[in-house]
C-alpha cells in the first residue's frame, strides 16, 4: 500500500468512526436510559455529530461539497431508521426533521470543502479536528456558557434537529437555520475564491453576526419526551 493510499484509507476510516460509529455506540449506550433523558430527547445532538463527522470530513476528502453532503444524508437516514429501532418515537415535523438536516449538512460539507482547498492532501485532518472539538464541546454542553455554545455551528444544527424531533419543526428553529445556511454560502464563496484571502473577512463577519442572531434569537427548548 502507498503512503498515499495509506493516507486516504486513514481518511475515510474516520469519516466511519466519526459520523457513524460515535452516534450508534451512544445510541445503543443510551438504549435503555431513563436517566437524565430517553434517547428522543438526545436525537439532536447524536444527529449533528454524525452529520458533521460525514459530511466535513467526506468533502475535505473528496474536495466536492456535494458528496460530503449526500453521504451525511444517507448517514443521517441510517441514524434515524437506527434509532427508531431502538425506541425513539417518530419525529412529529418529519419534514422538518429532513429539512434540518439538509442545511446542516451543506453548512458541514462546506467547511470540508474549504479545508480541501486551503490544505491539500490533508484537509481532512483539520476537518477531524474541527469535529472531535465541536463534539466534545456539544456532548458537554451542560458544562459550558451559553455564550460560547452560540459560536459552534454543531450547536446550531442540534438545536434545529432536536426541535423537529421533539418540538415544533423548523420555524422555532429558525435563527439556527439561518446561520447554518449563512455560514453555508460565505464559507463556499471562500473556498471558490481561494487563494484570495480577502473573503476570510466576510466569512468570520457573517459567523459572529450570525452566532449574535442565534444569541437574541433562541430557539424555545423542546417539550420533554416520555421513553416509549
């Protein structure tokens, strides 16, 4: 095996464990409990991390922002089919549920993508980074101030797929929407623009002003869910 193919096996091997054996290995450790929450109340969070593990890591990889993008789909699917099996009520907005999920996905890829372009060969290493950090800040979010959780896109995407789980679909989500898909659009006109460097001005501008819409802005917290 050359040290590239090396590389690009060791690659795809953590969009496996990130995106997919992370949530299912707490999914299945929070099958059964009943304590603090069921896993309904959890699904949030759990959907993010895999949807970012995929889809940030999958583009960083592929430097494509749609195939990051249509493989943490298909991973979310999995995911939610998963969880189903194992007790979680079905989603009351399932439209919303998808629709959440979809622009959580494109605001992920996006950033992989431009870490294909700023760092090539090993964009995905940034990428993995940028997801253990982000998901280890999101499975202790009850540790930290509310005003940093407002800066993490990974917050937003588990803010908007939890509400269309257990609340009230994507219109009590929807600051979070929108800095998903801001954040979305400035970080693919960077990657498009890349080498210049000017368009890091307009991307960091539109995450604090975007992060300052979800800190005025919050999104109600969802009804608690019953284990089934």
């Amino acid at each position: 095996m050359t040290a590239l193919s090396h590389t690009r096996f060791l690659a795809w091997l953590a969009v496996i464990l990130a995106g997919v054996v992370l949530p299912v290995v707490t999914m299945l450790l929070l099958r059964d409990a009943t304590a603090p929450a069921p896993l309904a109340t959890v699904g949030g969070p759990i959907l993010a991390v895999g949807l970012m593990g995929v889809a940030m890591i999958a583009a960083a990889i592929a430097g494509r922002w749609w195939i990051g993008v249509l493989l943490a789909l298909l991973g979310g699917v999995g995911l939610i089919q998963l969880a189903r099996a194992l007790g979680m009520p079905p989603s009351p907005h399932p439209l919303s549920t998808g629709f959440a999920m979809i622009i959580a996905s494109a605001s992920f890829a996006a950033r992989g993508t431009l870490f294909s372009r700023a760092i090539p060969r090993n964009g995905w290493l940034m990428a993995l980074f940028v997801v253990a950090g982000e998901a280890a800040m999101l499975f202790t979010a009850s540790y930290l101030p509310a005003w940093l959780l407002v800066l993490l896109p990974a917050q937003w995407a588990s803010t908007a797929i939890q509400t269309a789980l257990t609340g009230t679909g994507t219109l009590a989500a929807s600051s979070a929407l929108l800095a998903l898909a801001g954040t979305a659009a400035t970080t693919l006109l960077v990657a498009r623009l890349w080498p210049r460097r000017w368009p890091y001005v307009l991307m960091f501008s539109a995450w604090l002003g975007l992060s300052a819409l979800v800190w005025h802005q919050p999104s109600p917290p969802p009804p608690l869910v019953m284990a089934r």
